[in-house]
C-alpha cells in the first residue's frame, strides 16, 4: 500500500505562483510514475503532469511552459510548481501514484488539495 499526503494549495490571483508536494508512504519500490491530475467544479479529473522514476516528465498542453514537475525518490516526494496561474486552474489537484504510467485508474491516490485562482 502507498499512501499519498499532498500541501500547498490556497488562493492566488491570476498570474501568481503556488508550490504543491506530494509525499508517500509505504511500499514505494513498484511505483513508476507519480504526478497530478486536477478537477474542476462540474468537470472531470484531468491529467496535468506526471514524473517517472527515471525523471521523464510529461504535461498536459494546457500547462506546458508554466508548470514544472519535479520528483525526489530518496524522500519520496513531488512537487509542482506553477506560475503564471489563470483562472481555469483553479480546482482539486490530486496527486496520484502507478506501478505503470498515470491514468484516471492509477492505483495510488492523494485526499486532494484546493488550488484557487482568481482575482
């Protein structure tokens, strides 16, 4: 079992910046790909970036340019950082744990953390 504890969400105007980590616990040695997925009000969970355990790195086109993931194995935790924050952001960022690469049927998943952006 891994569990998965995310921090760092809260309100931001548009065009600010917000750190989020992911820290896991548990058996983490068949884990592959870590990352985030968010959801909207009314929407569906969407995939926003992923890291592998060898650092390749994905994103969705929506953040490409403004958010960075990053992934530390010795403490077993991820970050993502975004600037350049919009208003469509705003949502519950999960984060989310696979043995193979994320989907929406990743194994792992994170209790949540609101992103607010607006001004």
């Amino acid at each position: 079992q891994v569990q998965l504890v995310e921090s760092g969400g809260g309100w931001v105007q548009p065009g600010g910046s917000l750190r989020l980590s992911c820290v896991a616990s548990g058996s983490m040695s068949g884990i592959y790909a870590m990352g985030w997925y968010r959801q909207a009000p009314g929407k569906e969970r969407e995939f926003v970036a992923s890291v592998t355990w060898n650092s390749e790195t994905s994103y969705a086109d929506s953040v490409k340019g403004r958010f960075t993931i990053s992934r530390d194995n010795a403490k077993n935790t991820v970050h993502l950082q975004m600037n350049s924050l919009k208003t469509e952001d705003t949502g519950v960022y999960y984060c989310a744990a696979n043995p193979k690469a994320l989907t929406l049927r990743s194994a792992y998943w994170g209790q949540g953390t609101q992103v607010t952006v607006s001004s």
